[in-house]
C-alpha cells in the first residue's frame, strides 16, 4: 500500500510540477529549468503513463502481453501534452528523431516523429516514428522483431529534435547492419563508425584472428592474446601503477596515461573471455541507483575450485 501511494503522489507532483512550467523561451537559463522540470522527471512520466496491459522486465523492457500489438499507440497524459506541447515543431508537425544506443553511443538511424509517434514511444517504451512516405505511425521493430527498447528521451537546445536512446533488440539497418551509419566519407567501402572505445575493441577483435606470417614477430596484443599469464601480470602493473599516480602525486597526464593502459589490457581480457563491452557498460547502467553493498550482495557466487 505505501509504495502505491508513493507511486501515485510521484505521478501527482509530476503533473502539477508540468503545468507549472514555463513556455519555452529562447534564454539558456530558460532552457536549463524546462530541463530539469520536464525532462529528467519524464522517466518517472514515462512509468505512469505506461499502459496497465505491459509490465516490465529487469527494469528497463516492457514485455508485450498476449494480444497486444507490435506497432505502438499514443497514450495522452497532462505531462506528456505539456512535453510535446514545448517542442518546436516545422510546418507538418514533425521533429527529427534519431535513435542512439544507451550502451555503445552508436547512432541507429534517423526518422521523423509527429505528437503520436513521441507519446506512443513514451506509452510503449519502444521507439516510434512518422513515416511521410505512408503518412502514419511505425514502431521500429513491428516487421522485423528488432525493437528499441527506450530507456530515455532527450531534446536538443532548440527543442526541434530528439534523441531516444534505447537499447536495440537486433540489428537496426533494414540490411542487417547494426546501425543505418556504416559508411564514411570518403571511404567507399562500408565501415561500421565507432567511438574510440569501439573501434579499440574491433582492433583487439582483429588480432585474435589476423595470420601471423612465418618468422615475423606477432603484435603485443596478439602476444597478450595468446598468453594469459602475461595479461594478467600486465593488468595487475599497470593497475598498481595507476594507484601510484595517486599516492605519489605524478599529477593528471600521468594519471590519464595510466588509466588508458588499465582500460586497454582489460579489453584484451574481456576478447579472452569473449565478453564485450556493451556487457559491461550495460552492468553499468543496471547499478544505477543502486547502494554498492547491496549491488554486490546479489552477485552469483564464484565457483568454487573442483
């Protein structure tokens, strides 16, 4: 009974919270409170507005029920009216949508959205859009299964365009790419565009299968790769040095290098072990809100020595 009724004073101080804001104006300052007023608390928005057939899953996915239908539909609530009424929409009533991995950063893809798509996506969880082709709503996923599950709804400063980031159920792209941006200028061959993180992964990834040629000498990380007793020295010296920087004051380029060496012999544990990054910044994220004692109490066990 009390966790109702805190759910519902929350969803109450949200709605009060929505129509006491301000019309958007152009004054950073005035930008930076409809943030904090509209914005951050939609993710509570988002929960009460949540249809009573879904329920969630590990927190963050809503689970369809039996029945329900793949493309999403707008749920209108006095919060997201007051959202969607302080965007800037062009003269068809449409905004820029893209769609961003929560865990990678990687760019999906770009659409268009109208009110519906935007409170149907807040409804469902799932990524919506306005297809000016057929003139109506399409959740990505309904045909290919591959939903994108959002986790939050971002505007940028104009307030002209939005970012859901979410977490994808499979590839994005209708060709199978994860994402619809895997070509750069002025490269003519496909490439997927990566972060720095990223493309450090898909490095190590290359050299756990690049063929050595007879006598030459194969790389360090082809070297750490094939040695575990090695890699785990190299983490454990370069974690100690880091602490070093610390505790001896070498300063912050020391403390950056440092720090880059722990992530990158780390990495090339993780391709050992097959783990990618995605795995753990997605841990990451689940830690959130989370006391650390208790976080770590739920933990598997680790398996005992036969």
């Amino acid at each position: 009974m009390a966790t109702a009724l805190l759910h519902h004073a929350a969803c109450t101080t949200l709605a009060a919270s929505a129509s006491a804001s301000p019309s958007p104006s152009t004054s950073p300052s005035s930008s930076l409170h409809l943030r904090s007023l509209v914005l951050r608390p939609l993710s509570h928005a988002l929960r009460c507005a949540l249809p009573k057939r879904a329920s969630m899953r590990s927190g963050s996915r809503v689970v369809a029920m039996a029945g329900e239908l793949a493309r999403a539909e707008p749920v209108s609530t006095p919060e997201v009216e007051s959202f969607l009424d302080s965007l800037k929409w062009d003269k068809n009533g449409l905004v820029a949508a893209i769609a961003q991995n929560v865990d990678t950063g990687a760019i999906l893809m770009q659409g268009f959205a109208n009110r519906d798509a935007i409170s149907a996506t807040i409804a469902s969880r799932r990524a919506t859009f306005f297809s000016r082709s057929r003139s109506q709503l399409w959740t990505k996923g309904e045909t290919s299964n591959n939903f994108i599950h959002v986790q939050d709804i971002s505007v940028d400063c104009d307030r002209d365009s939005i970012i859901y980031l979410g977490q994808p159920d499979g590839p994005t792209c209708h060709t199978g790419a994860e994402t619809c941006y895997y070509t750069s200028v002025p490269q003519s061959e496909p490439k997927l565009l990566a972060s720095t993180l990223y493309a450090l992964e898909d490095l190590i990834a290359k050299r756990k299968t690049e063929e050595i040629a007879p006598g030459a000498k194969p790389s360090w990380t082809r070297r750490l790769l094939q040695d575990p007793k090695l890699l785990c020295s190299k983490i454990r010296e370069e974690a100690s040095e880091l602490c070093q920087t610390l505790e001896a004051s070498e300063g912050r380029e020391r403390t950056v290098s440092e720090m880059a060496d722990v992530l990158y012999h780390s990495m090339v544990l993780l391709s050992v072990q097959d783990v990618k990054m995605e795995e753990v910044m997605a841990t990451l994220r689940k830690r959130f809100g989370q006391s650390g004692i208790e976080e770590k109490s739920k933990r598997p066990s680790k398996p005992t020595a036969e």
